[in-house]
C-alpha cells in the first residue's frame, strides 16, 4: 500500500455484519482501526491484497477476524468484517 490513509467510510454490509459481531471482537476491531489510521504496516493488522482482486485489501481483526476495504484517494472504505470465511466472496 502506497497512500496514506486519512478516512475511513464504511459500507451498510460492514455496518450490518459488525453490530452482530461478539463485544469482544467489535472492541479488538476498534482498536485495530486506530492502528489502521496511524500505520497501516502496524504488525498485528497483516494488510495485504486479496489475490485475483483489482483492489480490494484485507486486514485482521484477530487471527480468526478479518475485514476487508478499498482504498481510494486516502479513503478506506470498509466493505465487510467477519470470521476468516468473509475472504470467500471479498
């Protein structure tokens, strides 16, 4: 990833799919999303492009939570957030 990332919009799906998340996985998403704003290299955030897509990144929640973005003019659009199976249909 090339561009800083300096906001952040989030999709109905990511919106819907986060609010049934555990407490406990919303509140490690939290975080991790502070640590996306700050540094996108930050270790524990394991960003990479999901292979055969044009320009869709994933990044982890837990080892068992990911969730997925865009990016577009320093804009990251969450598009979903889930268990490790959400990377089946990005």
């Amino acid at each position: 990833m090339v561009e800083a990332i300096t906001a952040v919009r989030f999709t109905a799906t990511f919106k819907k799919h986060y609010q049934r998340l555990p407490p406990r996985v919303r509140e490690q998403f939290d975080r991790q999303l502070g640590r996306l704003l700050e540094d996108r290299d930050y270790p524990s955030l394991r960003i990479k492009k999901i292979q055969g897509t044009a320009d869709i990144w994933e990044g982890s929640v837990t080892m068992q939570y990911r969730f997925t973005f865009t990016l577009a003019d320093g804009i990251a659009t969450l598009r979903n957030i889930g268990s490790h199976d959400i990377l089946k249909n990005p």
